[in-house]
C-alpha cells in the first residue's frame, strides 16, 4: 500500500518521475496481489473457516 501511495504522491510533483512511478506503483500492486493471494491461500486451507474436522466440534 505504500508502494501505491508514493507512487501516487509523485505524480504531484512537477516534472513527474515517470521512471519512479512506474517502478513504485508496480512494485506496489505486485505485493498487494501477492498479499491477497497468500489470504486467500492461507484461508482456503483453514478447515475452522468451511466448518469441516474443526477440533473442538470433534470432543
């Protein structure tokens, strides 16, 4: 997220960094989309999220 703010932030400044922006804002969406990736990886192989061989439903 801070990768996409400065990126965003440069583009106030006058000439604009163009070689900065691109870089940042790349850097910064990749890592985002890693970041919902794993979540969403982690949660699928979570049983306690889809109610199935919980431990504490099995005592």
């Amino acid at each position: 997220m801070l990768g996409i703010a400065l990126a965003l932030a440069a583009l106030s400044i006058q000439p604009t960094p163009w070689v900065f922006v691109l870089i940042l804002g790349a850097a910064g969406i990749g890592g985002l989309i890693s970041l919902i990736a794993a979540v969403r990886h982690d949660g699928a192989a979570d049983p306690r999220l889809h109610g199935r061989g919980a431990p504490e439903d099995e005592a």
